[in-house]
C-alpha cells in the first residue's frame, strides 16, 4: 500500500512538471544592439528626488565625518540659493573649492566604499521609479544609458551600477597613487561641461547624437539637451516646463500633489543650486569656527 501512494505522489509530481513545462512561455528575444543610439540622464531630481551630494554628505555625517551642524548649514546653504535662483562664476568657484575640501587626502577605495553605502542606506529609495522606466527602456532597445552629473563620479557610478545602467559622467577628482590630491580634473560638471561630456563621450563610442536622448529637470541643462535629437523634460523647473512645451518636447513629472513646485527638501536646481548651495554652506561653516 505504501508503495502504492508513493508511486501516485511520483505520478503527480511527474504530471505537475510536465503542465510547468508546457505552459511555460519563451522569453521575449533580447533586441539587437543600438550601437550608434543612447540616453543620458541627469541625477539631481531628474533620476533622484533632490540632491545626490547632499545625500552622501549626509552620509559622511552619520559616520562623524561631517558634523551634523556643517549639514545644516549646507541644507540651508541650498535652500537660500534656490530662492536667489542665479548662477555665477564665484559660486562655480566656491562649489569646486567645497569639492576639493571633500575628498582631499582621502582614499579612492574608502570613497567608492562610502558612497556604495550610503547609496543603500539613503539614496535607494529617493530614486523615481518611473525616470528609471524610462531608462529600462533605452536598456530594452539596446541602446547605452548613462547618467551625466554634477556629483562627483565615483558616487554617479555607484547610483550607475545600483540601477543597472551603462555608467555615468560625473565631476572627477585628480588622484595620485589612489588618494585625492585636493584638485579637479578641469571644473564641475555642470551646464556646458556637461553638453561637452556628452559630444566627447559620443565619440568615443560612435554614438550618432541626433539618434541620441537626453532627460533633465533644469533649464541649466538646455546645453545637453539641445545637444541630442530626442530631448526630455522630466519633473522639469518652470523654465524648462515652458521650453519643452514650445519646443514640443515630452514632458514627464513623477511628482504628487503640487507637482511643479513640490521637490524634495533639500533639492538642488541644476549644478547653480549645487554650488550655490555649498558656497553658502561652506561660508557658515567659516563664519561659525571663527567665532
């Protein structure tokens, strides 16, 4: 009798197999490489909900390397200049010496080893679903997607490689036998630089750029995306709203409720906010230990 039932449990495992396999479906044929196609993405409230740099300095702040009072400073740093909504050669200036005082004497490891954390920790769950759709499916097609910032590159490389993405451009640092010298590698990515990046990085990899897309939230970045054939307005700023829709651009927002004013708090409007944001935050910083 035992061997009875144990035969009928075979049969049934046997039967429930073969119903699997039968309705099991093929999967979808991977599309042929698009070479010659990719999509760039900026970060900062396009791919992110706010600002990268902050996250990571926020980071850096749970782990005591930086003090939870210069965080609040660089928080209202950001929200001040957002206010003034200007850019300027001395804020440019200021952001690259912030930079600068970030990683100097740091080691590159112990900077990619940061930032992969406090990406899981903080940044995972800012990131907007439905801009990195969009970049899944320049993925499907075949094509390269890279994301192309302001942050500097070794964090734009992790968020790159957390979703799955081609890589990133992002603002480099000069290092020497693996640690920080304390100087950039020509200026913060930001504006033109990164319509440069985009045309140097083309051809290198023999991308036709009228082929090519571009996604940000900024009028800052009207040269990147004037630089492509397919440009895109995602959660855009008023300006680039207004550019997109006489240029009859497509415009995504994936924002709730207020949705062209609503950011996440702090959120930086293109690099301008970044340096201008810093710059406050570096000069309170100044002001405060002199005092």
């Amino acid at each position: 009798m035992r061997r009875f039932w144990q035969r009928a449990k075979d049969e049934d495992h046997k039967s429930a197999g073969e119903a699997a396999a039968a309705a099991a479906t093929r999967p979808a044929p991977l599309p042929d490489p698009d070479p010659a196609a990719a999509a760039f993405f900026d970060v900062d409230n396009t791919m992110m909900r706010g600002a990268s740099i902050y996250y990571f300095a926020r980071g850096l702040a749970a782990r005591k390397l930086f003090t939870m009072r210069d965080l609040a400073m660089f928080a209202w740093g950001q929200a001040a200049f957002r206010l003034r909504g200007t850019e300027n050669s001395d804020h440019i200036g200021s952001a690259k010496e912030a930079a600068l005082a970030f990683v100097a004497g740091q080691q590159v490891a112990g900077i990619v080893r940061l930032s992969e954390e406090i990406y899981d920790e903080v940044m995972a769950d800012r990131i907007w679903h439905g801009t990195r759709t969009l970049a899944l499916q320049h993925l499907d097609a075949g094509q390269q997607v890279w994301l192309v910032t302001a942050t500097p590159v070794e964090v734009a490389r992790t968020i790159a490689h957390r979703l799955g993405l081609t890589g990133a451009l992002g603002t480099v640092a000069e290092t020497s036998d693996g640690v920080y010298t304390g100087r950039l590698v020509g200026n913060l990515l930001h504006g033109p630089a990164k319509a440069e990046a985009v045309r140097a990085l083309a051809q290198r990899e023999g991308l036709d750029l009228a082929r090519c897309s571009a996604y940000s939230d900024s009028i800052n970045d009207l040269p990147m995306l004037t630089a492509v054939g397919h440009p895109h307005a995602v959660n855009p700023d008023s300006e680039l709203r207004e550019h997109a829709k006489e240029n009859g651009w497509p415009i995504h927002d994936f924002r709730t409720g207020r949705k062209v004013t609503m950011v996440a708090l702090p959120a930086a409007a293109g690099a301008g906010a970044l340096a201008g944001g810093v710059a406050a935050g570096i000069a309170l910083r100044r002001h405060y230990r002199s005092t």
